[in-house]
C-alpha cells in the first residue's frame, strides 16, 4: 500500500467514526475533491453546511467559508486543514470599513459578498453569493441605495445588468483580478467555436465586448458545471480558477474546456492537502469558533441570502 492509500484509507475510517462531513469547493485540489462528500460553490456550500445532520464539518476551502458555516451551525464543530489558508476579498474590507460606510449613507443597506469575515457578516443587512448575487439585489426596493462589498467586478456587472444604484466597494479577487478582457478575447480568436463561461468576478465579466456576446455566460462556478451539461457546445472557455476543470472534466468527458490561464490559480485554496486533512481529523483541528456575540449578529445576514435563494 502507498503512503496516499494508507492516508486515503485513515481519513475515511476517521471519518466514519467521527461522523464527519467533508465539504470542499470547486477550487481545491483535484484529490481533496475527491474525497468530498460535497463539492460546491460558495452557495452550495452554505446550504449543506445549514442542512447537514452529521455532527462535524470539516471544511476544506478557505478560513471566510468555514466561518460561515460555524454561524449557521452552532450546533456541529467546524474543522479547517489550514487556518492560514484566506482571501484577499475577505482581506481587503473590515468591521470598521463597513461602519464608517454605512455613517456615510444611513438609509443605505448592506450587501456583502459572502467571501467576507464574521466580523463583517455581523454589520451586513443580507449577503450575496456569485450565484444569487442579482436576485439578492433586486429583491431590494428600488428606492433603497445598496452599499455592495467587497468585489467590484461582481458589484459592477450586477449594476450593469440591474441598473440599480449601487455604491460598490474597491476589492477584488486576486485570481478573477487578473481574467482581462485582452486575455478572454486572445482566447476566443484562437477557438471561435466555443462557449464562453465566465465567473462574475472576473475582470472582464461587465465589459460590454463581453456582455454583447450571445455566447458568452456570466455565471457561478457551480452555473459553469451545469451550463456545460446542458449547452450543446462541445466546447468551452473556461474564465475562472482553473481547479473547476476536474469537476467538469470528470462529469462532461466527451467536451473540451479551455481555461484562460492553467497557473493563474488560487493558492489559499491549494493550501488544503491530504496530509492536513489527515492531521485535522486526528487532532480535531483547527476547530473555527465564533464568538457568540458576532455569531448572532452575522446570522440574519446569512439566513436572509438562503431565504432570498429559495424564492
């Protein structure tokens, strides 16, 4: 037996006798996707961590996603491989940035990104996912000024499409930052059969070359996986992390899927290995805890999203 299959054959025994659920985003790597009893976008995720019966979750994404799931499940212990592993959109707005925004503008309503902190979480009127983010948006009375953080891309294309006004947030993916529009287009004169599928927090998703395309999709991750399912292309730009591409090869083999940059990848994510999904199952680590007093105040924000999604 390997070193893989003997670290293959514990994580499932522990998994088993600790009555654990192994949740894992679209982003991770190819072998902790698939050892995940669930892959997903943000969204998804947030769903099963709030409908799961197993008494612990363990988390393999990065730090913002497993707080999430901590504050809309008090009841189960979170567990994260890496505490380190985080976000440059979680990293580039604070509690105290959203306050001073809202002292700004007192009839405006919060709407952040779920890629935030608890922290945040607790000062936000509804969060959004890629995937509900213009749903969330116009269930909103147009009189309302939204203040929507912190992703400008996804702020910017829903804007556009909604037409609603919306005082948007300077912060980015530091991945999606780099999809430009010169990149996608040198791609498309090079495959101009295929469809283009594009994640909304990319930096070309609202460019209007784009949004012109009747080929071109603006969607979620998980949008993507069930767009090129349905599509009768056969084959496929992929603008956005390329960790989607196992997923999307292992459930559409006879098509062809194309990413924008194979490197360009999300090495927080990446951190999650086999081995510290291991350590984390044998030493109950790291175990994410939210302070109950940010808990309780982050909850509605989270709870109104699902509501909203479920409409």
């Amino acid at each position: 037996m390997t070193k893989k299959e003997e670290i293959l054959k514990e994580i499932e025994r522990l998994r088993k006798e600790k009555d654990v659920i192994i949740l894992a985003h679209y982003y991770t790597n190819p072998e902790i996707q698939d050892i995940a009893d669930y892959i997903g976008d943000s969204l998804g995720l947030s769903q099963m961590a709030a409908k799961t019966e197993s008494s612990t979750i363990l988390f393999c994404g990065v730090r913002f996603m497993a707080e999430t799931a901590s504050i809309i499940s008090p009841g189960k212990r979170v567990l994260i491989p890496d505490i380190t592993a985080g976000c440059s959109l979680a990293d580039s707005i604070a509690s105290k940035n959203i306050q001073e925004w809202k002292n700004k503008n007192p009839n405006g309503l919060v709407v952040s990104y779920v890629n935030t902190t608890a922290e945040v979480k607790a000062l936000t009127d509804i969060c959004c996912t890629s995937a509900n983010a213009a749903k969330v948006i116009t269930s909103i009375p147009e009189n309302i000024k939204v203040l929507f953080g912190p992703d400008k891309n996804l702020a910017t294309y829903i804007k556009t499409i909604t037409g609603r006004d919306i005082d948007i947030w300077d912060g980015d993916c530091c991945v999606h930052e780099d999809f430009t529009t010169a990149k996608v287009d040198d791609l498309i004169r090079r495959h101009p059969d295929a469809e283009i599928l594009i994640h909304p927090e990319s930096n070309c998703s609202h460019h209007p070359s784009i949004l012109e395309r009747d080929n071109a999709y603006i969607l979620s991750t998980s949008g993507m996986v069930k767009r090129a399912g349905e599509s009768p292309a056969g084959k496929f730009i992929i603008v956005t992390e390329p960790g989607v591409l196992h997923q999307l090869n292992l459930m559409h083999p006879g098509k062809t899927f194309i990413p924008v940059d194979i490197n360009n990848k999300c090495y927080q994510m990446r951190k999650v290995t086999l081995e510290k999904v291991l350590w984390s199952l044998q030493n109950d680590e790291f175990l994410v805890e939210i302070p109950e007093t940010i808990r309780a105040k982050a909850y509605p924000s989270i709870e109104r999203m699902l509501q909203i999604n479920s409409l």
